[in-house]
C-alpha cells in the first residue's frame, strides 16, 4: 500500500515523530504535516520532484531518502541528504 510504512522504517519514523511531536508512535496523522512545508529532491540527471504537506527521513545505512506526504502516500529515493532540501513558506506580509 502506499500509505504503509514500511518495517525498516518505523524506527525512523518513530525517532522522528518523538523529536518533532513528543510522541512515542509509528503511525501518522494528518496534524504530523505542516502546511507551510514542502520537500524538493534533485536527482542526478537535473529532474526534480516536489511534495507539499511532506517531510523527509535520511538512512545513512540503506543509502535513501523517505519522503512522507499527507496526501500522496509514502516514498523512498536513492538520494542523499545533499540532493534533499525541505523548504517552509514564509508568511505573507
């Protein structure tokens, strides 16, 4: 499914929700996405991709990305943290 998150990530998933959220869970809820935040991958040919309401999570081990989305599921790249920029809107004004 692509809205599963896959075994060899939860611990990740959790390590990331206890830092940002304070909670001790695997799952994902809709107020874990910020409005303001959207992720932008460069890939080694020069193609691009970007995900509003998203944040990403790095294995350094597995060598990829986890890109995870309130609307549009869940996805690993073969990128590094160096092709990887998470980008929040600035308010207007």
């Amino acid at each position: 499914m692509w809205n599963e998150v896959p075994e060899d990530w939860k611990p990740r998933l959790r390590e990331h929700l206890r830092k940002t959220t304070g909670a001790e869970r695997d799952r994902l809820s809709a107020c874990d996405f910020r409005s303001d935040q959207s992720v932008h991958i460069r890939f080694e040919d020069g193609s691009l991709a970007m995900f509003r309401y998203a944040f990403a999570i790095f294995s350094e081990d597995l060598q990829r990305c986890m890109v995870f989305t309130e609307h549009c599921g869940y996805h690993q790249f073969p990128v590094g943290a160096a092709s990887v920029e998470i980008r929040r809107s600035a308010p207007a004004g």
